[in-house]
C-alpha cells in the first residue's frame, strides 16, 4: 500500500478505534470512521488503512509477521471504487490482527478482510 492511503498518525487511529467494530472475524478486528471533515484531509484516496496487531502477539518478530499478512491482504482486497479518490465517501479503516492471522492462510484473511468492505455503507 502507498503511504499516503495509510494512516500514520496515532491520533487518526485513536478517533477510529473509538467507534464500534465494524467486523469481528476469526483472524481480525476491523474498525471503520467516515471522515466528517474531508477539506481538512490530506488530498488522496478515499480509503486509508491502518494495520496494527494485538498484544496477545508476543515477540516482536511475530508481531510484524501477523502485520505484515495482514497488510498484504488488505492490499490484494481493496476494490476499485474505495481505493480511489473519486470515492464519494472517505473512510479510515483501522485492521487489527490477530494471533489466529500467524497461522491462517492467506485466502482466509483476504476473504474476511473483503467482509470488511462489504460492510461499509456506500
């Protein structure tokens, strides 16, 4: 993913995480927020992600596995219509991995990462 469709900052990722989950999966947890004040916003796509990992991950090696997964499925599932900057709505996506997302394939995680979009509203 570029950097400019991912969030950076941690006070982005703390006005997701205070919203409810959007999608709770066997591998993620995904946080979602419709950005209320697009022209203070950064010019770019209408979707930014961020990945993080839960602390029951423990090492530090393990911990950017699971992230790493995770940001390769997010990748590979975005569609079209949220990635770009024509997208009428922009949201921030906040994914957090699990530590079933270690061991799971590659297609399951793709899969519930593509839940999480279907559950936006358009």
């Amino acid at each position: 993913m570029k950097k400019r469709s991912r969030l950076l900052r941690r006070a982005d990722f703390q006005r997701v995480l205070a919203r409810p989950p959007v999608f709770t999966g066997r591998t993620i947890v995904a946080f979602a927020a419709i950005d209320r004040h697009p022209a203070l916003r950064p010019p770019g796509p209408g979707l930014r992600v961020g990945v993080a990992t839960a602390r029951r991950i423990t090492g530090a090696v393990a911990r950017n596995r699971a992230r790493r997964r995770v940001r390769e499925a997010v990748r590979v599932s975005v569609p079209a219509g949220l990635g770009g900057s024509g997208m009428g709505t922009p949201y921030d996506v906040v994914v957090i991995a699990r530590p079933a997302a270690l061991n799971a394939p590659l297609e399951q995680l793709v899969a519930e990462v593509r839940s999480v979009w279907e559950r936006l509203p358009r």
